[in-house]
C-alpha cells in the first residue's frame, strides 16, 4: 500500500510527490531535518524536536514555513492515514529553489521546501539487537564542524554505516583530535562503575532529543553523569557502552574496536535506562 506523505502544505500518495530538481536540499544539502518516533499511535518528545528544529533553521538563517501547532497536526495527521503504531515520522525542510542553481542564497521571499513522511518500524520498542547489543567500529571524524545543527549533510555518516558493516560490525564512532565525538547517528556514552560518561554539549556533537531525556532520567535514579570528552582506548576499558537516538532509544554497546566490554553481553546500566526512558516516554506521549 502506497504512503500518504506530505509536500508543501498537500497529503500526497507518494508516487505523486514532486519537488523541484533545482531545490537546494538536493543541490546543496541546504535543509535540516528531524526524526521524532511513534509509539502506540503516540508521538515521543516532540516539542523537544520542535525546539530543535526552530534551532536549526535560525542557524542556518532559514524561514521556517509551518507553525509547532501545525507541524504536531501533520505529524499526527500522517500517523493516522498511515496507521503507524511504532515506527518514525521524518520531517525535512530546505531553503527551497528561485528556479535555477547558484551558490549564493535566493531571495528572502523564496518559500522553503517542507516534506515529511513516515516509516513503519514493528518491534522499535522490544528490539532484538537492543537484548543482543551493537559491536562498534571507530573512524576519523571528517565531518564540517557545525554538527550541533541537523543538517541533511549525512554523506560521512552514510560511509561510516557502510565501513561498519565491511567490518561485520553494527555502526562506527566518530574520533577527532583523540577523542570520541558521536555515533554515526547518534550520542555515545561509556559507563565506569556508576558513573554514565558523555561528551559534553558543543558545535562537535548533535544536541541529542534523546540524550537530554535520557540523562535526565540517569540522574533522577540516582547515577551519576559526567560530561566530559574520553577517548577509544578509555571506552574499550570501560564497564559497558551505550548509545541514543530518537530511532533506537538506548542502545548497548558490547565491542569497539573487537574488544569485548565486560563479558561480551549487554551490562547493567544499558537496558535499565532503556527501560525507563521507554516507560516515561509513553507516558508524555502525544
């Protein structure tokens, strides 16, 4: 059965969905972008994507086209004509197209271009790789050095998924100057006794939706956050690893590099945050 998605203000069948050859999303990469999940019919955190998204666009001096108010019915609108029960709702905005390429901006009056979109996801909540845990590569971090703004420039994250998988492995953690900046798509974590260690919020990470719901759970239950910069061979000594993300929630790490954390299997502290995080995110759905 054919999608229902959305262009431009219009509920599409998406083999009738058009947008410009000249919009600067696929020239230029010039959009942002925001994935919020769906469980039960419910929306997870999504003012905390709203707010994100307003963020972005401001950086990237962007109009933004739709208003939250209108942007949550959408969302909640394409849940509906789709049917989705767990799965995601992908929404992108680009500076749009004047009708021809340029390097420089088009004028201030060119609207932007806004698709969203859904994916089905069965099983999102009771995944089977979140009980069996990820196995993890590093690489250089090559990426441009604004990656707290959401941008569609996802290229190197592309790579880093495929040289992960060329090396058997489930994704890649970025390293720059010695130390761990993310996952390809998401926010990565080490764990040292009771203690969640995290990079620190700066233009070289994405400001995760998930990481802040999350940390802010670890420390209501009492563990302890620090937020600091660590590097490969400190998260190969570690107790257990963790990754975020608004797609896989929290996920174990249980190898980087080929070396097992502990014993090879998902620790203690991992599925315990999973289990919380789900549970109160089901609670303030929308």
């Amino acid at each position: 059965m054919s999608r229902t998605v959305y262009v431009n203000g219009e509920y599409l069948p998406e083999d009738e969905a058009r947008i410009s050859i000249f919009d600067r999303g696929f020239l230029m990469a010039d959009g942002v972008y925001e994935v919020t999940s769906v469980l039960d019919g419910k929306l997870i955190d999504f003012d905390g994507h709203a707010v994100r998204l307003s963020r972005s666009l401001n950086e990237l001096e962007m109009k933004n086209p739709i208003s939250k108010d209108d942007l949550l019915e959408v969302h909640r609108e394409l849940v509906r004509l789709n049917e989705i029960n767990e799965g995601l709702v992908y929404l992108q905005i680009t500076r749009g197209s004047d009708g021809d390429r340029d390097f420089a901006f088009p004028a201030e009056d060119t609207e932007p271009t806004i698709v969203l979109f859904t994916q089905n996801k069965p099983g999102m909540a009771d995944s089977p790789a979140a009980r069996k845990g990820a196995k993890v590569i590093s690489i250089e971090d090559i990426r441009w050095g604004r990656r707290d703004i959401k941008t569609v420039q996802l290229l190197y994250p592309s790579m880093g998924k495929m040289m992960a998988k060329k090396a058997g492995c489930d994704d890649a953690w970025m390293v720059e100057d010695g130390f761990v900046t993310e996952g390809t798509s998401n926010n990565a974590y080490i764990v040292k006794g009771n203690r969640i260690i995290t990079r620190a919020l700066s233009n070289d990470i994405l400001h995760g939706i998930t990481r802040a719901a999350v940390l802010r759970f670890a420390r209501e239950a009492q563990m302890e956050v620090e937020e600091r910069n660590f590097t490969i061979d400190e998260a190969k000594e570690a107790d257990e690893a963790f990754t975020t993300s608004a797609s896989a929630f929290v996920m174990p790490v249980v190898e980087i590099d080929g070396v097992a954390l502990g014993d090879g299997t998902p620790g203690r502290v991992a599925p315990r945050l999973r289990e919380i995080y789900l549970d109160e995110m089901r609670k303030a759905a929308v």
